[in-house]
C-alpha cells in the first residue's frame, strides 16, 4: 500500500454565473414591454431604482437626467444595482457588450487620517494649512476600471481687520445653499480627478490620496491691516470608478464607496510678537457618512464663491 499514490484531480473550470452581475456604471438596454408598472421617466422613480438616462459632470454643475423612454430601445445607465428590483433586473438583456463576471470591483479604506495643523510659510507668505490622508486598496475583480476623487465642500472664509471690519473671502451659501464641487487655483479643472492608473480587470493596488487645503494670511488687504481670518468648512470626498471615461455614450462616473466627511473650523491671529498663531480649532476626523448623498450633485464651484482680493 505504500507504493500507492492518488492521483492529482483535474482541476475543474471556473463556472459560469447563471445569472450574469449587472454592473454599476454601465449602459444596458431595458425591455420595457416586460414592465407591468412602467414608470421609467420620472427622474424621481428612476433615482431610487438605480437608474439613470444620464449623468453629466462639468466644473459648473451635475446633472442627472431620467432615462429617455421615448428611445428605442430604452436604455439607462445603473448608478446603484443594489437599488434594482426583480421587475427592472429582468428587463436587462444581458449581452456580449456587458460584463458577465460574478464578482464587483471593490475600494476599501484601509486608513483615514489628518495631519497636524500648521502655519508655515509659502513664498513668503504666512499659510495655513491641513492635509487629510486617504490609505486605499483598489481591487477591480469585475471589469477594467479608473478610479477617481471628487470632492464637494461647504465654506465660510471670513478675514477680520485691525479697524473690526470684516470682509469675507469664500462664501459657498451665497450661490444655491448646497455644497459646491471643491476646485483650488493649482489643480486640473476637471470634477473628477484620477486616482492611480486605469486598471485591468483583476488587478489590485494600493493608493495614497493627500491634498493640502491652504488659505494665505496676507498683512493687509486694500491697505487695511488683517487681524485674524477664520475659515469654517466641511468636505464631502467621494470615490468615483468609470469603466471607459472617453465613452461618455457607454460609461459614467459611480461611486465605489461611501462618502468620506472632514471639516475644520479654525481661527488663526497675530500674537503680541507678530508670529501668526492658531487661536480656535475644531476638527472633524475623516470618517464614513451615510448621511451625504451618494450621487454628488453641484451647481457651481469654490472658485466661482471666492472674492477677489488685492494685497
């Protein structure tokens, strides 16, 4: 019996799903004959179906428009496939065209964290500074992918003057209310910014995201004298994922993870030696919300909100 040995089994082939994954972020066509309640066209339904006719993204605005039923056939993008239900799953023919692989492209937040808020100097003017740090592993186990950063934000930036004037520098509220999509003087325009390389399908990397918010403390302003200057925001980060971003007609922007939340509230001033110090602070730790919406939406952008200032 010793001289018996098993032989190696073969290993078998990867099964097929029977039922193919439908994948967030794609165009599919709807067999709209297969409703018995067709409701598809109300922008309102469509959202909380997880269906959209589209969803276009510029530095000024989002849109999201319902699906055109008018079309023939129909055909929507899946924002959420989590939010379909049995009716609407069954009527996505599922072709070729569409990806077919069991699993989903997943992100995960493996560290959240902020630097130590510091005043320092930047061309030789006094700046404040905080930069929040994102640690992320980016698994596209489903379909080739480019991962993506968008951030909206909530703002008040006020400077106080010697004389106990004030005058305000960014005020998100006075165009719509609402958060506005986050864009700084340096950066690309573009609202939604790459992360890392456009992965193949079954790759994973890990990704370092840091980006410094900074306000410069000028000495004057229209020769009037700055005493202090307080900023107040909250940002709203999210993780967007877009198949094909050059095939608008076939792919759009999708979140790959819940909303990230940060904020400060900090007041910076001269002390008695004219060294610009932090007087007040308040932080909000980059955390998971599921309180913000998952589908960003903006009318206008933080350069738009700033006021034009002369030293």
């Amino acid at each position: 019996m010793e001289h018996i040995f098993p032989l190696p089994r073969p290993t078998p082939a990867p099964s097929k799903p029977s039922i193919p994954v439908i994948q967030a972020g794609h165009r599919y066509s709807i067999d709209a004959q297969k409703l018995a309640d067709n409701r598809l066209g109300y922008l309102e339904h469509d959202l909380q179906n997880g269906l959209l006719g589209d969803y276009q993204l510029s530095i000024e605005q989002a849109m999201t428009i319902a699906v055109d039923t008018k079309q023939t056939p129909t055909q929507a993008f899946v924002w959420n496939s989590d939010l379909l239900n049995p009716p609407l799953k069954n009527c996505l023919p599922i072709t070729n065209a569409h990806p077919q692989q069991p699993d989903q492209n997943r992100l995960t937040l493996l560290d959240a964290s902020m630097a130590a808020l510091e005043v320092s100097l930047l061309d030789d003017t006094p700046t404040l500074s905080i930069a929040p740090r994102f640690e992320l592993e980016w698994d596209t186990a489903g379909f080739c992918s480019q991962l993506g950063i968008l951030q909206l934000v909530e703002s008040t930036r006020t400077v106080h003057f010697a004389d106990g004037e004030t005058m305000t520098l960014l005020d998100t509220e006075t165009e719509n209310g609402g958060p506005v999509l986050y864009l700084s003087g340096t950066e690309s325009h573009l609202p939604v910014m790459p992360l890392g390389r456009f992965q193949q399908q079954g790759q994973q990397q890990k990704l370092l995201f840091s980006q410094a918010v900074t306000q410069a403390i000028p000495s004057q302003i229209n020769g009037n004298a700055v005493a202090s200057i307080s900023v107040l925001e909250k940002y709203t980060v999210y993780f967007m994922q877009n198949a094909g971003p050059d095939r608008p007609d076939l792919y759009i922007w999708v979140p790959v993870h819940l909303p990230i939340v940060w904020g400060w509230s900090i007041r910076v001033q001269q002390r008695y030696d004219g060294v610009w110090d932090i007087f007040r602070k308040k932080l909000i730790m980059p955390s998971a919300s599921t309180e913000a919406p998952k589908l960003p939406l903006w009318q206008s952008n933080a350069l738009l909100c700033q006021t034009t200032q002369t030293a």
